[in-house]
C-alpha cells in the first residue's frame, strides 16, 4: 500500500463527485454519487505518454453494490482524488 501523497487514507469512506469539470473522464457515470471505501492509495501517477502533468493522487476504492440477490456484491474502481469527497460532507461537490 502507498503511503505517497494525497487527502485519503485506507479506510476511509468517500463519495464520488457527481461532476468534475475538466476532470478525469473515465470516472464510470454508474459510480458518481456512490460512497465506498478506499482499499489502496497508489499516490501520484506520471503518464506522459498519455498526460502532459501527473495525475492527482489515485485510489482503489470498493463499493457495495447488493443486487437483492447477493449482499456482498461489490465494484472495485481506481479513481483520482479529484473526484473524491469525504463521505459525510454532503456539499462538497464538483467544487476541486
């Protein structure tokens, strides 16, 4: 587990954003609004293939997603922290 850089730590809970402008894209639409736990902090990635400055810090976050019919169904998705809240702040959104 990173111990690098960023606001979160392993067992946190957080919310994703709803929105993010000009945020990281690939953030699933099916996950904005959804609150889960943040299993692993990779810390800041550098892709400069892909983007020109790091990426904020990034994630591994589960969520439960129980379907009526398996309680413990989950969803595991990196994400960055641009698109993080801390879970019991209810205002805090596509504000960075």
């Amino acid at each position: 587990m990173s111990e690098g850089p960023g606001r979160f730590r392993v067992g946190d809970r957080v919310r994703v954003r709803t929105e993010v402008p000009n945020g990281n894209p690939r953030t699933p639409g099916y996950l904005r609004d959804m609150t889960g736990t943040v299993l692993l902090r990779h810390g800041i990635v550098d892709n400069p293939l892909d983007h020109h400055d790091a990426y904020p810090p990034l994630y591994s976050v589960v969520f439960e997603l129980p379907d009526g019919r398996n309680p413990h169904d989950e969803v595991l998705a990196d994400l960055h922290e641009e698109w993080l809240t801390d879970a019991t702040d209810r205002d805090d959104d596509a504000a960075g």
